[in-house]
C-alpha cells in the first residue's frame, strides 16, 4: 500500500514537473512570437493585420496558461495532501493503525484523484496539440507575410528608383527650356527691334510712294490733257477758231465767272506744246481774244494732290499772261456750246437728285468712270470725251474724293458738314473706319454730329468701346469750342500713331505701343487719361510707369500740347545737360552713360524713366534711379558719385506749375468714362483745357496734321 502511494506521489511529481515544463516552453514560444510579431510590426505597411492576429493568439494563450496553472495547482494541492499522508503513515503510529476499510475508502478517494489528475493531463496534452496547430497555423501565416513584405519591399525600391530617374529627367527638361526660353526672349527682342526698324521704313517708303503715285498721277492726267488738246487741234482748228468768237463776248461781258481762273496748274511743257500747236495752226486772229472759258477740270485742282502743281500753276496764270497766245490756244481746245454745258449741268444735277445726301458720296466711287474735280467746287463737268480720256481706277478716285473730303474738313467749321465729309473725317483723321457703314446710315452732316449724345455714340454708331467713345466725344466738344471762335486745342495735332510710336518710346515704355494703338489713344484722349484708365482700358498696373505715363501728360500740358516746341527744346539739350525736364528715356540713357555708368544704362530701357519723371515727381530720389539702374546698395561709391552728378543736373531746375487740374493726382481723381447727357464731358475738364487764342473759323482748322492716310 505504502509502494503505491509512493509511486503515485512519483507520477504526480512527474506530471507536476511535465505540466510545468510545458508551459515554460508554451511562455517562451509566446515571447519569441510576440517578439517576431513586433519586428514584423515596425517593417510591415499592414502593421493593423498583424497586431489583430498577435493579439488572439496573446489571449488563447493566456487561457490556456491559465488552466493549466489551475491544474498544476490542485495537482500540489494532492501532492501535498499525499505527501501528509505518506508522512503520516512512515510516522510509525502503530497504534493508530487505519482499518482495512478506512484504507479501501481512502485507497478509493486516491484512484478518483488518480482519475481526476489523468483527465487533467489528457487535456493538458489535447490542448497542447491544439496551440501546436495553431502554432503551426501563426507560422504559415508569418510566412505569407514575410513574402508580401518582400514583394511590397521590392515594389518601393522600384518606384524610388524610377522616381528617381523622372526627377532628373524633369530638371534637365527644366534646364532645356529655361535655355530655350532665354534664347527666344533675346530673339524676341532681336525681331521687336528689326520689326520697329522695318516699320519705321515701310512707313518712309509708303510716304515716297505716295508722292510718287499722285505726281504720277498728275502727270498722267496732264498727259490726258496734252493729248486731248493736241487731238483737237489738229482735226478741228477751224471749227474751234469760229466759235471762240461768240465765247469772247460773253467773257467780255457780265459772266466773270468763265474767265480762266489764277491757279491754271499746267507745266510748262504743255504751254511750249500748246504754243508750238499755235504756231503751226496758222490763225493770227486768235490772238486779239482777251480772255476765253477753260475747261472746269484746268480752271482748279484738288490742293490735296500736288503742292508742287499748284504753286507752278500760280506763276504761270499771272495777269501777264493770261492773253497770252498759249492760254488762247489752250482755251481753243475746251471750248464748248452753252447749250452742251447746259445739259450737261442738268444731267448732273439730275444724278444728284436720285440719290441721298450720303449714297451720293459713296456711289461716286462706284458710278464714276473719270476724275471730275468739279463736283467738289459745283463746277461745270467736261464732255463724255475728255472724261473717257481723264478716267483712273476707282480706288485711285475714291482716295481723292476721301481725301478732298478731308481737305473741306479742314477748312470748314464742322456744322456746315455733309455726310462725305463727316465719313471722311471719321475715317482719315479719326482712324475709326469700323463705325463708317454705322455713320453713314444715321449721321447725314456735321450739326448732327455736333448733336450726338454718348448713347447716340454707342446705338447709333456702334462704338461700344468706351476709349473709342470717349475719344469722339472729346473732339466733338473740341469743334463746338472751335464753332464759338476758338482755335482747335493742340492737343488735334497729336494723331494715335504719334502716341503710340514716339510718345511711348519718348518715357521709355513701348511695350505699351499695342494697347495705345489698339484704343487710337490720341492727343485728346491722352490729356483725358488717369490712373483708373490706365489700369482698367490700357493693363498697366505697375504703380511706377502708370506715374510715369501721367507724368509725361503733365509734360505735354505744361507745354499746351506743342510738339514742335516740345522738340525744339529737346534739340537744343540734345548735346548738354540743361533741361531734363523735357528729356526722352534715350537722353537719360546717354546722361547716364556721361557719367561713366554705362553698365547700368541698359537698366533704364522699359523703365519708363524720363526727364519729366526726374524733375517732376517729389517721390523720385537718387535711391529710386539706383534701383531702377540695379545699383546694388554695397556700392556706396558708385551711389555717392550718382547722388552728386543728379544733384548738379536737377539743382538750377525750374518748372513752371501747371495749371489747376493737371497733376496726375488730379488725374487720378477725375472719371471721364462717357456720359448719357448732351454734351457728355463734365464741365470742369471743358474749363481745364489749354487756352487758345481767338481766330477765324477757316483759320482755326488749317493746322489739323494728317499721318494715317
């Protein structure tokens, strides 16, 4: 009895031991696995995954530990209860010797913990099997995480490399195009400066052609007129010598109208063929006629077409020779019937009849074979032959008859205009010929004109610019002042290309040119502008050439818009360093080039540093033509020796002040956007005008320039 229950004592030490064994090795499975699982964590993205899976396996294991530790712990609890009793019986109490039968009781109880510590020990070892396969399971799933690792591992090390790879490309494609960007700046330049040059002589050579075209011109129709005259000379001499009679007396009497006028523009070669013509012809009687009719298109040509043919006309239509044999003789081949000039005097009015005041202007292009300078002075016309004789092309006459038109415009007061003048006007000296057709259905003459409103402006005409409007306004409000005795302003003078081309290249800012074109800022829109235009019409928001633009204005204000004294007094200062209040941005360029700065000159271009700017703005300091030359500030010497050389050329200055309201503060203030009411300007800027001295009205208009012909 007492060998079994030391046997059973030994076997539950073992499975005591075993057990204990078991669940040091499960322990430190869990650490290395917890371990391995937080290496994987801190390299794997999908760390989430990992944690989930670490934790379950966290809490079976803690269960199991758990259970174990409860059957380890009634195992000791039986180990000692048996121990007791093994101590109790080697004691030796003979005399407490148990029973047969408390022995089968307590031998009975033993085998039911027996039975009890075996079921223990089976599910200790069932549930070791079972952490077993769940370890084996946890290994696998490592496993598979260890390849996605790898796998996602590699995939990063492939974007960083091609990553890599782009960026270096993206900074060498960036290198090229800076390269290439500064390569097409400077060709940029290169062709803005060939195309000035070659605008500038395009514009020469339109100008020579033009004058070779109209004395081209001229000379044709004087060749029409010699070959008409030698034509009827010589087939119908006796004809023309029988009725210069009766023509004699009618000059001789009341009809001083038919005597040949003073400004007959023929060359002399045609006088010397005309008198060689008379020589020859053999009627000595034609020399007693004192003074005959002569054909409307010799008595008058426009002034328009040839200064030169006029003034030799003048010296040769003196009183001295008009009864000379040549004027006779010439005289002989234009003679007509009064009857013939009746008709067709009455033709002539009768085509003007059939049309309206401003179809008839421009039918004439359209309808017309021939040139007839008649119809601008109401002079007779020729006969059908010499017109066939004198025809040109109808744009060639359509530029005349324009151009006439422009020369009435200039002469007359702008309410005793017709519908071609009005058109004329519009499209030669307002350069505006996008409004003609507009103009032409609703404006028949100058007094309506005079009578437009700004929404008449904008419905009537279609300008829906409102620069473009404003500039119609302003001389329209220039030739009503003009109606009351006064002189056009100065300002009528200063065309849009002017602006456009000189004037911004004088402040140093032609990169304007096209803006200043595209709105046909003139000199009366110039003197309108403020610094709201400028930003909001023209898209010049830097603060520094929008005050250089206004400074400028003001320049041309103090002066009354006077170019010629403008460029008088920049010639004299041309070569010495007096009056830089009238230099361009070139002159300040060559002062700064005097003054042994020339690597800073360059700086200057598209400043918009000019001598108005110098002398007028009170903000302008040497510190801000050093910025503007890109002085660096730890250059003390240089700005030291820019600093004395301004203060020697700005010291003896002085400006006249301008009148009120001509400061480009005032500019900024006023708004002359157009108005809905007649006459839309506000009355103050009417009063701010330049004064103008009184004069005729034909005199007044004579000083309007022409350039955009």
């Amino acid at each position: 009895m007492m060998d079994d229950n030391k046997q059973l004592a030994q076997r539950i030490d073992g499975a005591i031991q075993s057990a204990s064994q078991e669940v040091t090795n499960l322990r430190s499975e869990l650490s290395a696995t917890s371990r391995r699982l937080a290496e994987l964590g801190a390299t794997d993205s999908s760390a989430s995954m990992l944690e989930t899976l670490q934790h379950n396996h966290n809490v079976l294991l803690r269960e199991e530990v758990a259970q174990l530790q409860e059957e380890v712990h009634l195992l000791r609890q039986m180990k000692d209860m048996l121990s007791k009793d093994l101590e109790e019986t080697q004691g030796g109490c003979s005399a407490d010797v148990l029973s047969a039968t408390e022995l089968r009781v307590q031998l009975a109880q033993k085998e039911q913990d027996l039975d009890r510590a075996k079921e223990a020990l089976q599910a200790m070892k069932s549930d070791r099997k079972r952490l077993k396969a769940e370890k084996a399971d946890l290994v696998n799933q490592m496993q598979q995480l260890y390849a996605t690792l790898e796998s996602r591992e590699e995939q990063l090390r492939d974007f960083i490399r091609n990553y890599e790879q782009h960026r270096k490309e993206s900074e060498d494609a960036v290198k090229a195009l800076a390269k290439e960007k500064d390569l097409l700046e400077r060709e940029k330049w290169d062709l803005r400066r060939q195309t000035k040059e070659a605008t500038e002589h395009t514009g020469m050579l339109r100008s020579q052609l033009d004058l070779k075209e109209n004395r081209i011109k001229e000379l044709e129709a004087e060749l029409a007129m010699a070959k008409q005259s030698l034509a009827t000379l010589t087939k119908d001499v006796p004809k023309r010598h029988s009725l210069a009679m009766p023509t004699e007396a009618v000059v001789n009497g009341n009809n001083q109208e038919w005597v040949m006028q003073a400004d007959l523009p023929l060359t002399a070669a045609i006088r010397q063929s005309q008198q060689t013509l008379y020589v020859h012809s053999g009627h000595p009687t034609d020399r007693q006629v004192a003074a005959v009719r002569v054909s409307p298109c010799h008595s008058r040509q426009p002034s328009i077409i040839s200064d030169a043919s006029a003034m030799e006309g003048d010296r040769s239509s003196t009183p001295s020779d008009i009864n000379s044999p040549r004027h006779r003789t010439h005289s002989l081949c234009n003679v007509r019937s009064l009857e013939d000039l009746e008709e067709a005097k009455r033709k002539k009015k009768k085509e003007k009849m059939g049309l309206g005041s401003l179809s008839r202007v421009f039918a004439r292009g359209k309808q017309r074979k021939s040139l007839d300078p008649g119809l601008f002075d109401d002079s007779d016309s020729l006969s059908s032959p010499t017109r066939r004789s004198l025809s040109l092309s109808d744009g060639s006459e359509d530029q005349l008859d324009r151009l006439q038109q422009v020369e009435l415009a200039r002469t007359t007061p702008m309410s005793q205009w017709r519908a071609g003048t009005v058109q004329a006007w519009l499209e030669v000296v307002m350069a505006m010929p996008m409004y003609i057709r507009t103009c032409s259905e609703n404006v028949k003459s100058g007094r309506v004109l005079l009578g437009l409103t700004d929404e008449d402006l904008e419905l009537g005409l279609g300008v829906s610019s409102v620069m473009h409007c404003r500039k119609l306004r302003l001389a329209i409000e220039d030739y009503r002042d003009a109606e009351s005795g006064k002189e056009l302003s100065k300002a009528a003078d200063l065309d849009h290309h002017w602006v456009a081309k000189a004037w911004l290249s004088d402040v140093g800012l032609p990169q304007y040119s096209q803006a200043f074109h595209t709105h046909l800022v003139d000199g009366r829109l110039l003197n309108s502008l403020t610094r709201r235009d400028l930003e909001r019409y023209l898209n010049i928001t830097k603060k520094s050439h929008q005050a250089s633009l206004l400074l400028g204005i003001e320049l041309l204000q103090l002066l009354h818009f006077d170019k010629e004294v403008l460029q008088a007094r920049r010639i004299q200062c041309e070569h010495q360093n007096a009056d830089p209040l009238v230099w361009t941005s070139h002159r300040v360029v060559k002062w700064i080039r005097d003054i042994d700065l020339k690597e800073f000159a360059d700086s200057l271009l598209h400043s918009g540093i000019h001598g108005a700017v110098m002398v007028l703005d009170p903000a302008f300091s040497t510190d801000a033509m050093a910025t503007a030359l890109g002085i660096p500030s730890s250059k003390h010497m240089v700005r030291r020796h820019l600093d004395e050389e301004l203060k020697t050329l700005l010291g003896s200055v002085f400006v006249f002040q301008p009148p009120s309201g001509f400061s480009p503060k005032n500019h900024s203030e006023r708004d002359l956007n157009c108005h809905s009411n007649y006459g839309s300007l506000p009355r103050e800027v009417r009063d701010h005008t330049p004064p103008r001295t009184e004069g005729s009205p034909i005199h007044r208009y004579s000083s309007i320039e022409i350039t955009n012909v």
